[in-house]
C-alpha cells in the first residue's frame, strides 16, 4: 500500500478498478507527484504533474483522465492518459472564454462542460475527426453541475439564492433552450447546505455536510 501525499485531493476510480489523487493546488517542488495512479491493490503506478488549480478531476470509460482548471491556470481543459501523457487540450478548441471550467461532466469518452464567463455548453470528443467540439449557447450562468441524456440537459447551481437552482433545458441546433426550473433538495425535502457535486452521464450526485452519503438526481429518471 503506499501513502497518499494530496493536500485538498481531486479523486475518482479507474475501469480497471484503480483509482486516481490529485492535488488541487500544486507547489513548485511537488509538481512531479502532483498526479498519483493507483492500481486495484493500492500501490502507486505512476506520478505526474498536470497543473496546478484543479476544480474538476473525472475518469471516463477509456482510462483517460479529464481535468478542468479554474480561472488561476489559463489551461483550461485537457486529457491526459493514466501515465501522465497529454492527449487532448482545449488550446485551439475555440471553446468561448475558457477563463473557469465551472461545470465538467463525463459521458463515456465524451466530456461536457460549462466554463465562465459566458457558459456556454460545450460537447467535447476528441476521438471524433470531422466535429470534435460542439457549442450551444446558454443562458443559464454559474452551474457548478451538468447532466446530459440526448437532446436534455440539466443544470445545477447558480450564484447567491440559486446555489441549489435545477434548470431544464433542451438542444437544438445552436442553443439551450430552457423548459423548466426548480430547487434540488434532499430526499427528505431539506435544504443542502454544504456539498460536493459531480456531473457524470445523466447523473448529478451529492454529498451533503456531515459528507457520509451520496444523493443522485438523474435526468432519465
């Protein structure tokens, strides 16, 4: 078993049923293990760095390594491989201001986001050679989640009294165009409170303070 070194970790599991740590924010002389892989036993595989100021962290399907940055690293949004290789960048994406990646979602090998200031919705597969990024306008601003099915897509989070917004909305051609709004509680109908949120597929999970259990909204449901 080997130690864990992340101060304010970003964590999430590999298919192959390892798992993966990053520190959110990295110190100069960390940089080499600010990344570290693990496999199903709990050993470390591999270290690397990828940036420092990580607001999101998600593993899709392939293995690959999705990482959003907020607006203190101009990186924006990139992919790396289990082993520390840089596969994909949003550099030269085009994607409309970039400065924060608010929201990221993972959907297979396709990851969603929603990045400040304009927050538009942005559908990106790297993997796919005529289109690889695709952007909707979007009039919902400050989702800190997003959830995906087909042409659905729902938005979670605001500023000030919308912290615990849920915005509808469907896709057409160029925009989301919203079909309802309302308020995510918790099952027993309470307020959130403090929480952590990931975006994944059509799913929206959260954990509430005291951080024990995990609730899921599901857009297919």
């Amino acid at each position: 078993m080997s130690a864990v070194r992340a101060r304010w970790p970003r964590l999430d599991r590999l298919p192959d049923g390892g798992f993966v740590v990053a520190a959110s924010r990295a110190r100069r002389y960390e940089d080499s293990n600010q990344v570290q892989v693990f496999d199903a036993f709990g050993r470390e595989t591999s270290s690397f760095s990828v940036g420092d100021a990580i607001e999101h962290l998600l593993v899709d399907e392939a293995g690959h390594i999705w990482v959003g940055h907020f607006d203190e690293n101009p990186a924006g949004i990139r992919r790396w491989s289990a082993t520390g290789r840089l596969i994909w960048t949003s550099d030269d994406a085009h994607i409309p201001g970039l400065f924060d990646c608010y929201a990221l979602n993972v959907s297979g090998t396709a990851a969603w986001a929603c990045p400040y200031p304009d927050f538009p919705l942005v559908e990106i597969r790297p993997d796919r050679i005529d289109r690889p990024v695709r952007v909707w306008e979007n009039r919902v601003r400050g989702a800190t989640a997003v959830a995906v099915r087909g042409d659905r897509v729902a938005f979670y989070g605001g500023y000030r009294d919308e912290q615990d917004r849920l915005a509808h909305g469907e896709l057409t051609e160029t925009s989301v165009e919203p079909t309802d709004v309302g308020l995510l509680t918790l099952p027993d109908g309470s307020v959130l409170g403090r929480r952590r949120v990931v975006g994944r597929g059509s799913r929206i999970y959260i954990q509430a303070e005291p951080f024990t259990e995990w609730c899921v909204f599901d857009l297919s449901s």
